[in-house]
C-alpha cells in the first residue's frame, strides 16, 4: 500500500482523475483487487513501480461505486468533473468489449442484461422485479439505463442486494478477472 499511496496515487490526482479513500483502497486490497505493485529495472530508475490495467480500474472505479453508494442517503452527492474524467475513462476501455457502452436502453431490456449478466456469472436467476426494486432509486434519476451503467451498479455494493455478499464479491472478481468490466 506505500506505494500505491505515496508514488502512484499523487500521479493520478495530478491528472485530474479521483481517487477513493484510503479504507476504500485498503478494502479493494483486502479483497484482492489490488494487487501489489511490482518493481521492475528501467534504463534510467532503479526499482521503478508498475501497475497492471485492472489494477488502474479498479483505482478508477472507486469513486464512482462511492457515487453511487452515496445516491441512497441524503444529501446527495454532487457528480464532479473528477467522476466525469473517472467515467468517461471506464467507459471507453469498455468499447469493443461491452456492446453499446454508452447508449440508452429501454428500462425492461436493461434490468434483463442485469438479470442474463449475473445467471452467466454466478448462476443466479435474479427475479426483474427485485432487480427494479433494488435499481429505482439510482435509475433512471441519476444514471441511465446504458450497459455501462448496468456493470457500474453491478460493481457496486447493491449487486449484494440482488445476489447476497458472497456471490456479489465473485461478481465484482470475475467481471474484472475477465476483463469483461
């Protein structure tokens, strides 16, 4: 975790992209979604630190699932330019993995991707009308119903509303082992 929160995370910042807390970094370490950074010897720098692509989106995509999370209790919290940099981030290393990121779909067609995308992961049929139930108050107000959307929610602590702790943390793990954000 030093270098992740002395060398890696001041770079980011610097770039303008947000960063989640340091209990929320140490919880995704915790999880194994942070992997340690290995060393490598560059030309010029000795024991140079580098970062793996799922290791970066998952730094990327703290903030957002703490948007999120943060959408159930009041007051709000305000979207800022840092979560659109962040977003807009995720969302382009999902074209041409995810079929039409970033365009709108009909409320039923995208609690069906939700529903079809956790039988194909855990092998859990998740009933539409608990998936509306546990969606309605982030979407459509605050997000909108695009398959990005629907793996950002997926990602996120409700997923543990619609499939239990367990099973929500293979979700979280398989999505990005897979690279299938």
């Amino acid at each position: 975790m030093k270098a992740l929160t002395f060398e890696l995370v001041p770079e980011i910042k610097k770039e303008g992209f947000l960063v989640g807390s340091q209990r929320k970094l140490e919880d995704l370490a915790c999880q194994g979604l942070l992997e340690p950074l290995p060393s490598i010897d560059a030309e010029f720098h000795k024991d140079v630190k580098v970062c793996g692509f799922v290791f970066f989106l998952n730094l990327l995509w703290q903030p957002i699932l703490s948007f999120i999370e943060g959408l159930l209790s009041d007051p709000k919290p305000q979207w800022t330019d840092g979560h659109e940099l962040n977003y807009s981030s995720i969302n382009l290393e999902m074209y041409g993995i995810v079929l039409a990121a970033d365009e709108s779909m009909a409320l039923e067609d995208w609690v069906r991707l939700i529903a079809e995308t956790l039988e194909d992961l855990v092998g859990v049929s998740v009933p539409h009308k608990l998936i509306n139930k546990v969606v309605s108050p982030v979407v459509p107000f605050e997000f909108s119903t695009t398959p990005a959307n629907a793996f950002h929610i997926l990602r996120s602590f409700l997923c543990v509303h619609l499939v239990g702790p367990t099973l929500a943390e293979q979700v979280i793990k398989t999505k990005m082992k897979n690279k299938n954000i």
